[in-house]
C-alpha cells in the first residue's frame, strides 16, 4: 500500500527541569550541545511549567546543563527522526553531594 503522505521528518524533544521533589521549575536556564567543534549549541529558559521544547536539525545526542541560582543539573537527551521525545533533568543545589553535574 503506498501513501501520499510526507514522512516526519522532525527531530524533537521537550526538556522538563524539576527539582528532586517532583516540582517544575519556571525560568530555569538551559544548554542543549554537541561537545564537539562547530556544533550547534542551543540556550534557552523553562517556561511557567518548567518546560522547553527543542526541534533540531538532524539525530543528534545533546548534553544538558541547567540551572536555577544555586540549583545545578545535567543529562542527556537523543533526537530520534520523527518522535517527540520528553526527557526529565532532575536540579539539586550546587554543594549537593550527590549533583556531579558541574565542575
């Protein structure tokens, strides 16, 4: 069977940044990048439901850094062809033993 239909082509990700206690944090920073030269780097903040909403040009594996004060987190995040994908980054305050995220 053969569709007229154009394949979804997009390259989508929602990031949600919460504290450990499960509440979304509003007007938390963030950084989408590729450590390596000339890729695409993306900075952006959470909206009112500690949200952002990412499209990208191709599959890609993005690190994450966000932060909020002195709350820090980090994770990663991989585009697939044509999914919407939603990934949670979890803060913690910067002396938090248990956040390794920064140097």
């Amino acid at each position: 069977m053969l569709s007229c239909a154009k394949e979804n082509e997009t390259y989508k990700a929602t990031i949600t940044v919460m504290s450990v206690g499960g509440i979304p944090i509003p007007n938390a920073n963030l950084k989408l990048y590729v450590p390596v030269d000339r890729s695409y780097e993306f900075l952006s903040t959470t909206d009112e439901n500690g949200q952002k909403t990412f499209e990208v040009p191709a599959k890609a594996y993005y690190d994450i850094k966000t932060w909020r004060g002195t709350f820090r987190g980090c994770g990663f995040v991989e585009f697939v062809k044509g999914e919407h994908i939603y990934q949670t980054v979890y803060i913690r305050t910067y002396g938090d033993p248990l956040n390794s995220c920064f140097d």
